[in-house]
C-alpha cells in the first residue's frame, strides 16, 4: 500500500530496518533496568500521600538507623530548583516545606535490597497540615484559592494573549460565525519501558556517571550538575536503549535527580527503576484542556477570523508549562490562510502531578477543536470537508501573520490523495446507518528554530571519524528512543558519502564522547540533526575527493565517489577504491575527525512579539487523513474500522521508518480519540496502571493506509521534514467528525468513550421526547 | 552488607531454560521475571508494568506463553522455560526474529521479546494463523509505538517462512 506511493528516484529508495533492530528482536538490547547492577542498591522514593500541604515532620533517624540501608536524602540535600525555562524552574527533586500534589517526591532511601528499602520507607515520619487542593482549572482559578506558587497569583502560570490581523473585521465579513467549547482529557505518554535511572559516584575521582532514560542528556547533565552543586566535567550521561518516549523523558524528571543523590550519598552506584504506577504519577504529558473557539466564515467555506480560549490545567510545577499554552495558539498558524486570528491562552497551577511535552506538544487540542468546528460550520453552510480545507490552504513558501516561515507545503496533495484513497467522494453521504466517515488535517514542527535552552550555538553538531579500519563513525549526542533516529543519520551520511550502509557506525547520546545535542523533542532530529551530518559528510568527502584527486593526477571537481570508488568522470579509465583512498589519506591526516553543524538562521526563529519563538520552525509537515467508524447506538461503542493518511515529511529518507512513524502517531491519535484519559480521585491518580489507562490493543487496532507527499523542502536533509508527530492531532478531530456523520451527534468531550457518546444519544433522545411533547400539547 | 536473615527459605529450582537443566535457590515468593532477570541474567524478558497488564514479560513454559511477571519461578520445576534469548541459534534469527526486524515491527524493542514470544506461541500451535487469530493471541501484548500495524504484518511474513539460512 506505501511503498508504491512513494514517488522514488532511480533506483528505488530502501526501506532500511533499524541499524539497532537485531539487537532489539534477539532480546540483547540493553534498557536501563537491564544493565549490569549487580553491586548496586536499590532505590525508594516515599512519596507524598496528600496533594497540598505544608511538611510539619520529616524524620529519618529510623529509617536511616535500619541495617541495610545506605543512604537517605530529602528536600535537605538539595535546595536547588529544576526545570526547563531558567524563567520557571520551581521544582525541587524532592519536596522542601510544601508539598503540592499526591505522590511528589518527599525523602528516598538507597538500601542493600529492595525489601530492605521498602521498609525503611515505612520507617520515615512525615507529617503534614494539609492545605486545600485543586483538582480543576477553575477551583484553582477561584479568587479565595490557595496559591501553590507565591509569585503566580490567581494560580496563573502564564497568560497568553495574541491577536493577529483584525479580528472584527473578520467576524463582520463571515456569512456564518458559530462559537463552541470542547473540553479534551489529560492523556499519558505511557511509554511500555517504566522510568529507570542507574547512577555511580566515584569519591574518589569526584565523578558522577548516570544512565537514564532521558531523551535529552545534555540537559539532564546540567540539571544534575546544578542540583547536586558539581562542576559539569565531572559528570557523564549516557542514554542507553531506551523504551519510548513520546515527549515522558524529554524535561529532567525528579526521579533521576534523586538518584544521583542518593548515589553521592551513598558513595556508590544506585538503581532506580519506578513501578508503573510512579511512572504514570511522574507525568509531564498532554494536560486537561478547555476549549472555546469562535470561528467566522464566508458561503464559499473561506475561513474570515478565528478566536480561541485555552485553558491548560497544567499541575503542580512549571515544567514545558510556558511552551505547551504558546504552542496552543502559535500552531493555529500555519496550516490555512486565516486573515484573523486572536489568542488567550491560560495555564493553570493545580494539585496534580506536572504536565509536560507529549507528542504534537500544545498543537494536539486546539487542532481537535479547530477541525471539529471547521466540519460543523461545513455542514451549516452545505459543503463538503474536502472543499472547506481546499478553500483556505497557504501557498508556499509564505510567512505567517505570526511570523512562521513556510517553506514547503503539501497539504493540498495530502488531501488528494486520501480523498481518492478513501473513496470519499462515493462514499460521503451514502453510509449505511451508524457507520460515518470523517476527515481532519493537521501539521507540525520540524523542531523549535528557537531552542529551548537557548545559548547562540548551532543547533546540532555532528562528528564524524574515518579511521584505519575504513569504517565511518558518526558522534551524535542526538537520542535514539525507538523513532530510529541512529538509523536515519547512519543513511544520511552513507548516501551523502555514497558508500554503504554497513560502513556507518552511529554512536548516540554519550555527554563524555558525543557532541551535545538539545536532544530528541519536537521532532528536530532527521531536520536538525540529519542536516549536520550531510554537513559533516560532504566535508569528509570533499577531503577524500582531494586525496583521490591527486592520486588519479585529476581536478578534484572532476572526481566523485560512486559506490564506494572514487573515479574520474564516468569512470571507466581510472578508479581508486574506497579503502586505499582512505589509506592514502590517512597518511596526510592521521585519524579523520570531521564536524558538521545546523544552524536555524535568525529569520526562521519567529516574531518579535512575545513568546514569538515558539512555533517557529524551519519545516511544516503537513498531513491529512479520513477515519471510517462503526457506532453501536446501543452500547455508545465506537469502533474504527479504517484510517487513510496522507503526511508530508518532504521526503521520506527512509520509508519504512516513516510509514512506522506515521501509523503510531496515527494510533497514538486514535487512543486519546477514543478511550485514553487520566482520572484523579482527590488527587489520586485512578488510571495508573496499564489496564485503568486505556489504551488501544491490538484488538481495537485498525488498519491504517500511509501515503508519503515528498514535497522536498528547500532547507530539509536531502528534502526531509518530520514525520513522527505531524499526523497525530488530525485523528482525533476526524473520529469525531465521523461520529458526527455516523449518527448525527457532535461530541464536545474527548475521548469518546462509550458513556460519553451514551449520554450524548440519550439526551438528545429525550430533547426529541420533549420537542414532541411539547408540539403535541400545543 | 548484612547478613541474610536466618528465616531465609530458599528451596531449589530446578529447571530445563532455554534447552539447558539448571538449578538455582530461590524463594518461593520469586517471581519467574526476577529469577530469569535477576539471577539468570536474561534480561532480554521485561517488566512493563505492575503485573500481569502489559505482556513484555512474556515468555514460554512448555511451549505455552504466560506472563512471567504473576508467575512464580518455583511453579516451574522441572518444566521448559523458553526466553527470548532462545530463538536465535548459532547466529541465526528466527523466522519472527527477522520479519520484526525486516517489517519494523520493533520501534522501541521493549514489548518486542514478549510480542515475538507470543506470536512464537501462536505459530507453533498454528502455523497459519488468520489476522485474527493473530490479534487474538496478541491482545495481551501492548505496543506504543507501532500502532500495530507493522507487527501484524511481521507476524504474517513470519508465516511459513523457513528458519534464515
């Protein structure tokens, strides 16, 4: 179904499998939990059993008098915050003073065994006066509320407020202005791999070494250099096979500080390795979000003016907080032409563990809103969804009123091509009875051309050794976490090189060998990192062409490297293989060590306005897809039965690697859309297992037909954009656009799980009862 | 370190695993994951949840996938225990091994071994499972990366397919 939609070159693109998969399907791969710990303690964090309350009594003299335990640390050892913003890091690894959601970290014990730890868990005293909780956006709003945070009145982290082009204007030049709310659940990233930290400190050298599951090493090394008060070169961090990510590991999390400290405590080498149910507590995903959007448009489906609310129920602490409310409303941007367009954004403290970055990060919900409205509005005025988003695409390349550059943009192909794929147009409108089709678009960045932690460095480094062996191996600090990441670079230098695959080897994500790297969060990899080593690959093969050029007496601008031989025009009289090249130059340089670097230049780095960075990016990816469902009146049960998708990644560098990425934000999608939720009882988190949390299985898995647009984005590596993240927030919209279709019912809540369609049939069975009662009185 | 209290109960486990008879003290508390994870070293089996929910752990005794993870190590006396680390033979992927990895039906890799072992199960009883039938024996098997696509279409080109020669 995908292979053939990809329009390849001559001869056809691979479709190469993970450069780590053998290792990863023989069961050898190594996570974290699997290293070698056999002279390690075991980690324990007690954790806070109230959501909101000042610490009376924290006593560990038991715990720490019980045989077998190593070390004990609380808020005591560490009076340093973390976070992400410098602007607003307000967490401590472990709670001092104040405690503000169920679970928080409060103390934790290295111990000889885990039964050891565990009871001197239940040894520690802790008091605590509890305060009054919060558990939505409005108690915590309500002007007599506690404050978690003394310096965020009203329980406002941060406001946002953006208008763009003129917004009355618009209202008063639409045929048809409809105003709506929506409300989407928290979700979780619900990574398979628990969260697990491995930390050695040598006292002897003063060293910290920690393997984790960090997506982002190099910040993890600066957090813990900051809160452990040691100088950065004394520490190392190494990513070792890590079991996803989604965005759970992309901010420095509690747990791994913590292990750091109890190791230094303890003079050795701790692990950490969470159950599922402190994995889920750690959080940092999709936060609870309400929604009210107000969209104008003319007769003819040409959008006039757009106003959005968000209000993002975000927890305790800051974290990604700031990005994720700027994201709601700067990726409004950037998929259609909206002459206007005004932002409000909150975000809210609550007493429940901190949101965070999760897959299509801030984009997801007001996408979800936007498309649902868009498909209400379509059926109002008689137009079919196709036609609505046809009538109001960008032409790139273009800037946007918010000042985002787009410099490709496929997304009319991406219609086209699931349009045709679905039968759409045979299909709409002649469905049988409870089963619909819906359809929805979505977009995403190729990473932030703005860094979070932003220093004036470029935005990757890639180093590349050649060496006697021949084989070229590629320095990335760049995190592989399952997208493939290693294997996108291993290709891109192999086919910039033009040598084989198996030459490459890439080593990832090691802060004392690799070149620092911001790391594996919005989707900046492949664009990124990918464009750094083609850098770092043509320097090397202008240096190799150089030798080969004086050994075959040639211009080096006459020879080029062909399937690993170096050879002058055609290349049919002289040719020089790729070893004894390497051979001849080595006797000039020694070992090879070549760099390459990306750097996002200024004018792709957003608008002046404040919180302006984000959102911009060097490439959109675009992507468009069709949902077909199966809706049983009698139980509310929404079943898919099929999804087409079209992305826009640009160009597909590996296309297997795209299709996989691209089926699981699709499904990721789908599991918010349809079953996914977070639920806090008093702050206690009811979902916390992989049964509460409900994702879908394999038996509600359906089918889902990729399609790959290659628009070859002018700035991309060999034209590539993301593909991991962009698809995902089109799903849900589009599943509740095919309920709609289905049975007539526009759902305002997500996920649609079957009591929320049941209530929905049902009041609207008794708004007929009524509606008739009334006529027959009357 | 302190000493093991004098309570310790340890009896002896002895057991045919991946092929080879050996026997280990163990308590009769240990689960069958810890055992193969902890005192095995194979670590190839993983633990993706607070047991029994997710199937990473999955393994095969007597030929049968169970979750090692509510399964207690003593209750495998004397029976064949299979991990992942048994498939392979002499450099050679199995015929499951080679489509998750040819089909990319490992992103991540960390649910891999309990899916591979799983569908092992299922081919070994049935060789020429329907779709289906192969969700069916993998609903207790969760995946968050591929949407499950790519492993239904791993299992599928496992099928009938000869051992890598």
């Amino acid at each position: 179904m995908t292979a053939d939609a990809v329009i390849g070159r001559k001869p056809p693109r691979r479709r190469v499998p993970l450069i780590d998969g053998i290792e990863k399907v023989i069961g050898r791969a190594r996570y974290t939990a699997d290293l070698d710990h056999a002279d390690a303690l075991v980690g324990r964090i007690l954790r806070s059993p109230v959501s909101h309350g000042d610490i009376l009594t924290l006593d560990v003299s038991r715990a720490r008098a019980l045989e077998g335990v190593v070390a004990v640390v609380t808020g005591d050892d560490c009076d340093h915050t973390f976070g992400v913003l410098p602007i607003a890091m307000n967490e401590y690894p472990l709670a001092r003073g104040r405690v503000r959601y169920r679970g928080e970290p409060v103390a934790a014990i290295a111990a000889v065994d885990a039964e050891t730890a565990e009871r001197a868990l239940g040894l520690i005293e802790l008091k605590i006066r509890e305060l009054q909780a919060y558990y939505t956006s409005d108690a915590a709003r309500a002007e007599d509320a506690v404050l978690l945070h003394d310096n965020k009145p009203g329980n406002v982290e941060r406001e946002v407020h953006h208008q763009f082009g003129d917004i009355d204007l618009g209202f008063a030049a639409a045929d048809l202005v409809r105003e709506e709310t929506f409300c989407c659940a928290e979700v979780n990233h619900a990574q398979i791999e628990p969260h697990a930290s491995l930390a050695e400190f040598d006292p002897l050298a003063g060293r910290l070494t920690v393997q984790t599951v960090s997506q982002v090493g190099y910040y993890l090394h600066l957090m813990l250099a900051r809160c452990l008060d040691m100088e950065p070169s004394q520490i190392r961090v190494i990513k070792p096979f890590i079991g996803g990510g989604f965005g759970a590991r992309v901010e420095t999390l509690n747990f791994e500080i913590v292990t750091a400290l109890l190791a230094r405590a303890a003079a050795g080498k701790v692990l950490m390795v969470l159950s599922r149910e402190e994995t889920f507590i750690t959080h940092r995903a999709r936060p609870h979000t309400d929604i009210r959007l107000k969209l104008g448009m003319n007769k003819k489906g040409r959008l006039t003016a757009c106003e959005l609310q968000v209000v993002q129920r975000g927890g305790a602490y800051a974290g990604y907080g700031i990005i994720t409310i700027l994201y709601a409303g700067s990726l409004l941007h950037g998929i259609y032409d909206i002459p206007a367009v005004k932002y409000d954004g909150y975000r809210i403290y609550a007493n429940l563990p901190p949101c965070g970055a999760m897959r299509g990060h801030g984009s997801v919900d007001t996408r979800h809103a936007f498309e649902c409205l868009v498909d209400r509005m379509a059926r109002e005025l008689e137009l079919d969804p196709f036609v609505v988003r046809r009538a109001n695409l960008l032409a790139s390349p273009t800037r946007t009123m918010n000042d985002l550059m787009i410099n490709s943009y496929g997304l009319a192909e991406c219609l086209d091509r699931v349009e045709l794929a679905s039968k759409w147009k045979e299909r709409i409108g002649r469905m049988p009875p409870g089963k619909g089709l819906g359809m929805a678009c979505s977009h995403y960045v190729s990473g932030a051309a703005k860094p979070i932690h932003f220093t004036g460095e470029p935005h990757a480094v890639v180093n590349l050794k050649l060496d006697f062996d021949g084989g070229v191996t590629a320095l990335t600090g760049a995190a592989d976490i399952g997208q493939g990441s290693s294997t996108m670079l291993a290709i891109a230098v192999a086919e910039t090189l033009d040598i084989s695959l198996e030459r490459v080897r890439v080593i990832s994500a090691d802060t004392a060998i690799t070149p620092k790297d911001n790391g594996a969060y919005s989707s900046r990899i492949t664009f990124m990192v990918g464009n750094a080593a083609i850098d770092a690959a043509r320097k090397l093969k202008a240096l190799l062409v150089a030798t080969a050029a004086r050994k075959l007496e040639a211009r080096p601008e006459d020879v080029d490297c062909v399937n690993e031989t170096f050879c002058v025009g055609s290349g049919n009289q002289s040719a020089l293989p790729f070893a004894d090249v390497v051979a001849a130059a080595l006797i000039d340089e020694g070992a090879i060590s070549i760099k390459g670097t990306f750097t996002c230049p200024p004018e792709s780095q957003g608008g002046k306005h404040r919180g302006g960075a984000v959102g911009a990016t060097m490439g959109f990816s675009y992507a468009a897809q069709v949902v077909e469902v199966d809706v049983d009146e009698t139980t509310g049960q929404v079943k898919v039965e099929k999804v087409w998708v079209a992305l826009d990644c640009g160009h597909a560098i590996n296309p297997l690697a795209v299709e996989g990425q691209i089926q699981g934000s699709v499904w990721m999608g789908m599991g918010q859309a349809l079953s996914e939720e977070t639920r806090y009882l008093d702050g206690l988190p009811a979902h916390a297992s992989m049964l509460e949390y409900r994702m879908p299985t394999i038996m509600d898995s359906p089918p889902i037909e990729t399609h790959i647009v290659e628009t070859h984005d002018p700035y991309g590596p060999l034209g590539a954009k993301e593909a991991s993240e962009g698809a995902l927030a089109g799903f849900p919209p589009a599943l509740i656009n095919a309920v709609a279709n289905a049975i007539g019912i526009d759902l305002k809540e997500l996920p649609a799980t079957p009591d929320r369609v049941m209530d929905a049939l049902i009041q609207r069975r008794r708004q007929a009862r009524l509606a008739h009662t009334l006529k027959a009185a009357s | 370190m302190h000493a093991p209290g004098p309570e310790s109960k340890k009896r002896l486990l002895r057991l045919r695993l991946n092929g080879r008879w050996r026997e280990d003290a163990v308590l009769e508390t240990d689960l069958l994951v810890d055992y193969l994870r902890e005192v095995a070293r194979l670590t190839g089996t993983k633990t993706g949840c607070d047991g029994g929910e997710c199937g990473a752990c999955t393994v095969l005794v007597d030929g049968e996938a169970v979750p090692s993870c509510i399964t207690l190590a003593v209750r495998c006396g004397g029976r064949s225990v299979e991990t992942i680390e048994s498939l392979a033979t002499q450099g050679r992927l199995s015929r499951l091994q080679r489509a998750f990895h040819e089909k990319l039906g490992a992103q991540c890799g960390f649910c891999t071994p309990g899916m591979i072992m799983a569908a092992e199960a299922l081919l070994r009883r049935n060789p020429a499972p329907a779709e289906d039938e192969i969700r069916a024996a993998l609903s207790g098997n969760l995946c968050r990366c591929t949407g499950y696509v790519k492993i239904i279409e791993s299992v599928q080109a496992a099928m009938g397919a000869a051992h890598d020669r």
